[in-house]
C-alpha cells in the first residue's frame, strides 16, 4: 500500500507535468471505488471542467489537486486521491490506450489524460468545493516531515497505552504512516513495536529521527515498490534494497548482525531486530 514516500513520489512526478493545464473532459467507469462508494462524477465535472489545475499537493497520504484560475479568489476547491491499496495515477498522451481497471479520466489540453487506474478498488477520488472541509482531511494528524517537533510527538504520546506501532499507523495521530515505514521508523529509533506508545515519549527526538530517516531515504529512492507502486510516468520505486527489516526476516540486521525477526498482529506483518529493539 503506498505511503507518504510513494504518494509524494507520485506527487513530484506529476506537479510539473500537470500543473497550469486545462482540464477539458472528465469520464468515469461508474464502478464503486473505496467503501463501495462511486465516484461523484457530476461534483467532480462541475469542479473540474474548463478550470486548470492550480497546484499538486500532498496531506498524508492523500494526493491533492487544486483547481482554479485567476479571478477565483482564494477558494480551495479541488480533487482529494487516495491510492489505497493499488491506486495509481497515470498522466498519458490520450493516444495510449487506457489500461484495464481505469476508472477516472480527465482529459487535458494538449491531448494528455490524467488516468487513476485500481484493480482493487480501495482508492478514492473525491471532489470539494473546499479541501480544508474534507472530513479525511480535516483528522489527520500533523505530517511527519513538516508539522512535527519533538515536543509536539511528546506530547501525542504522552498517556497513550497502546502499542507504539499502533500509534504510529493511527492518521489522526500522525498523518502518512503505514507498515513498511512504522517498521523501518521503529528500528531506526531502536524501540521494539510493542511497547507501550506512552514509554516513547521519553525517546521522541530520537523516534522523530527514526521517522524522517525512514521516510526521506523512501523518498529519494522515489519510493517502495513490492508489487504495484509506480509514479506518474509508469516509473517503479528503488528503495527495497534501502529497507533495514521491513521484509527481510530471517536475514542479518544490518547494525548488529542478530536475525531480523517478523511476528504477525492485526493480520500485519512486524519485523524488527531483538538486539537492537529491545521490550
Ligand atoms: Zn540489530
């Protein structure tokens, strides 16, 4: 599933591409998306039709499309896209066939089309005359990369019972966290993923490193591809090779040389070291 390092990977890829173009048609396959909800493709032409594309932005993992033009004013309307779990977004020339399981496309000045493509379904593409009233917006945590301190962390962890891993997967508590990097974030900080999230709080500076760490070596790796990840030209992630034991059970940890361990919990796989992340 893609997390803050791949949808700003995605986001990277397509800013330059997209931003300023003119949004001319919009289509939609009509088939239920995340929650079984379809997309509200009437809501989406009336934002979209005719207006430019303003600004790509990222909130969490939710990649956000501003839509307007000169004389708009300051509003914020504009196009909230979650990937789920095989979401992807595609900026072809509309002469390329459209794969199967595309379900939004916006036709673009020029003749290029903006394409979410999901096998699964468990994306999202929602419209909003203003983005800041979106409720999945409007709960998210503060983004680890930009709107997170120490004390800020501290504090969220502060009487929190619950597993650190828990925590951390939690996108009111911190926005843009997901399996492979809760594991990577967990060993970098040297904190083993069960601990109770409020024994943390006296490791945030080094939790918060952990993090960042984490997630700045998935975005200059453009991101974690397992199976479905690609940017916006089609492109494949490189950071597998960079993880230290997400996905390499069984096999030396790359500080101390003890075996990388992997435990299951809430159907999620955790791997961790036990030399380095002691209970
Ligand atoms: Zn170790």
């Amino acid at each position: 599933m893609p997390e803050l390092p791949e949808v700003e990977t995605v986001v990277r890829s397509l800013a330059p591409r997209l931003e300023g173009r003119r949004i001319v048609e919009v289509w939609g396959s009509g088939l239920p998306l995340r929650l079984a909800r379809p997309v509200d493709l009437r809501h989406v032409s009336a934002l979209c039709l005719r207006r430019r594309v303003r600004a790509v932005r990222r909130r969490g993992k939710y990649i956000l499309l501003e839509l307007g033009q000169k004389g708009d004013g300051g509003g914020d309307a504009g196009l909230s896209v979650h990937l789920g779990m095989t979401g992807r977004l595609r900026l072809q020339p509309a002469r390329e066939q459209r794969a199967p399981h595309t379900h939004v496309v916006w036709t673009l000045d020029r003749g290029d089309e903006l394409r979410f493509v999901d096998p699964r379904r468990f994306g999202s593409v929602s419209p909003a005359d203003s983005l800041a009233a979106l409720p999945e917006l409007a709960q998210l945590g503060p983004d680890p990369l930009s709107e997170l301190d120490e004390r800020e962390l501290a504090a969220r962890l502060d009487g929190v019972r619950a597993p650190i891993k828990a925590f951390l997967l939690d996108q009111r508590r911190v926005a843009g966290l997901g399996n492979i990097y809760v594991c990577e974030a967990l060993h970098r900080a040297r904190i083993h993923p069960s601990a109770p999230a409020s024994r943390a709080r006296g490791r945030a500076a080094a939790l918060l490193a952990g993090i960042r760490g984490a997630l700045e070596s998935g975005i200059a790796n453009r991101g974690t591809t397992l199976r479905d990840f690609v940017d916006s030209n089609g492109d494949a992630g490189g950071n597998l090779a960079a993880l230290l034991v997400y996905g390499r059970e069984d096999q030396p940890c790359l500080t101390c040389g003890a075996r990388i361990r992997r435990r299951v919990d809430a159907a999620r796989s955790t791997f961790y070291c036990p030399s380095c992340q002691k209970r």
